[in-house]
C-alpha cells in the first residue's frame, strides 16, 4: 500500500505543484465530490496557509495540541483537509458522505476560530495520502508558493484508540511544530 500511495502522492505534487518553491495549484483541481466548510480560504492574499491533511481523523482529541499550536501564529489561516470515502450514488450510501460532513462540522465547532475552514474531498486520499506515509502538511506563504512539506510520521496502530491518540496526538502536534517554527524563523511568516 505504502508504496502504490508514494507513486500516486508524487504525481499529485507535481501536478499540483505541491514542492517547495512553487506555486501550489488552489482551488485543488480535485474530481468527485468536494465540499468546503466555513469561508473559503485567503490563497495568495498575502496571508500564508497551512493546509493540515487529517485525512479520516477527524477527532479533536487527536488534533486539539496541534491546532492550537496553528492558532498561536496570528497570521496564519488553517485549512482541514479531509478525505471522503468514495460512495457510489446509491442512496443508502450517501449517508456515508453526510455522517462524515457531520463529524467535521462537529470537530471545526470545537475550533473557536475564524481563520479555520476545512475542504474534504473524495480525491485527497489519493492526493495527499493518508496517515500511513501520506502528506501532513502544506505550507504556502501569503503568496501561494509552497514552503514546506511535511510528510506523517510513523504512527502507531493499536486495538485500542486511547493507545493511538496517546501516541498520534505528540507526534503530529511535533511535525507541525517543526515546520511553523522554521517558517516563522526565516521570517516568512511576518
């Protein structure tokens, strides 16, 4: 899996343009459904973004650390990037589509924010990856052009989802960390 996810992870940076250097490609040129919640996001109005791949986690008990740490740069506008399940058009399993808006909607109402949206998109799994070697996290400044990517760290899987919070929550608080601290260090933030 790991590998057949690189090959299409490597196609998607450089049809997107998501290396560092480069002007990412935003709107996302995606296909399928895509949804956007809260405001649409500032891209290349001068204000950088950080689009943060929570691939299907969207649990705030995972992320909590790490958003606030986003939230501490008064500059920086935050986008949740979500993967939606592929669906048919069946119906039944349209509810699919609706149970996972819900519980982002339900994870951004925890966000006391309004330099937080989120984009969920069938596509983004194929994109950006999951959390098993996919991307984390995109950093673009107030431009649009990339300036870093930060790829998930080796995660525990567990049976027990306390066990995996307990390791994914420092983890992924720490990789985010890394990179809004060599962002604001260079200056490019301001």
């Amino acid at each position: 899996y790991k590998s057949d996810s690189a090959i299409l992870i490597e196609y998607f940076r450089e049809e997107w343009g998501i290396k560092e250097g480069e002007r990412i490609q935003f709107p996302f040129p995606t296909r399928g459904k895509t949804f956007i919640l809260g405001k649409p996001p500032p891209f290349g109005q001068g204000v950088p973004i950080l689009f943060l791949n929570i691939s299907w986690i969207a649990y705030p008990e995972v992320w909590e650390t790490t958003i606030q740490e986003i939230l501490k740069k008064p500059s920086l506008y935050l986008v949740l990037l979500y993967r939606l399940k592929t669906v048919p058009e069946m119906r039944e399993l349209q509810e699919e589509t609706k149970r996972e808006l819900e519980l982002l909607r339900k994870m951004l109402g925890k966000i006391p924010s309004s330099r937080v949206s989120a984009i969920a998109s069938e596509q983004f799994s194929l994109a950006f990856g999951t959390e098993i070697g996919g991307i984390l996290a995109i950093l673009c400044d107030g431009q649009g052009i990339v300036r870093a990517v930060e790829f998930y760290p080796s995660l525990k899987r567990s049976p027990r989802w306390s066990e995996e919070v307990a390791d994914w929550r420092p983890k992924l608080h720490q990789a985010v960390k890394k990179v809004l601290d060599e962002f604001f260090q260079r200056g490019q933030g301001r």
